[in-house]
C-alpha cells in the first residue's frame, strides 16, 4: 500500500532551521504534485507549501513566503522542505501529502490530495 513517511521535525529556537523529508513508497509520484500542511494545537490543518510534479511550479501560504522551500527528488520519491528563520507560530505537526490524480497544477486545498503521511512535530521555541 502507499506510504507517505515524514521525517526531520523536532524541537529548535526561534531563527533556526529544519529541513523535512518526505518518503513515499507503495507507487511512485514523479508524475503528481505533493505538498505540505500543517495543524497548530486548537487550529485547522492549513496548506504550507506544494510543488508540481516537474518542480516548475511552487506555491506557498503567504505567512512562510521567503523562509520556506519545497523541492523534490523524484529519482527518490521524496519531497522535502527547508524551514529557515523559524519562529513560534511555524509550530504545528507538519505533514506530508501526495496528489493521486495527476493535475496539472498543485493544489493548495487539502482536499486535493488522496494520501497523507501520519505527521512530524515541529516546535519552535522563543
């Protein structure tokens, strides 16, 4: 079965940096955008950032604009995303998602995509 794994979260001070990955096994996806999303304690899952299947096309929620990059290795499977310049509010439980169906353009609702991974913490102390 598919399998989205989420690694490289875990507690950091504010201005730092993480970088997440993203492993998908079960099928392949260099031909699906994948993205991430994350839940605050008390919040709603909220889109962070998406990458088309060639790359060519990212978008992100205006809140991590110019700290955040997502990229991909599709030789790998995997998606990752480079989190500088932490702060407080960027902690959440980060996930991973995988779009199924193949669209042209990444989505930037959750309900865009068909599988998920189980989540890693991020927390960011001030």
């Amino acid at each position: 079965q598919v399998q989205l794994v989420e690694s490289g979260g875990g507690l950091v001070q504010t201005g730092g940096s993480l970088r997440l990955s993203c492993a998908a096994s079960g099928r392949t996806f260099n031909r699906n955008a994948m993205g991430w999303f994350r839940q605050a304690p008390g919040k709603e899952r909220e889109f962070v950032a998406t990458i088309s299947w060639s790359g060519l096309y990212s978008y992100y929620t205006a809140s991590v604009k110019g700290r955040f990059t997502i990229s991909r290795d599709n030789a790998k499977n995997t998606v990752y995303l480079q989190m500088n310049s932490l702060k407080p509010e960027d902690t959440a439980v980060y996930y991973c998602a995988a779009d199924g169906t193949g669209a042209y353009i990444p989505s930037r609702r959750s309900m865009g995509y068909d599988y998920w991974g189980q989540g890693t913490q991020v927390t960011v102390s001030s």
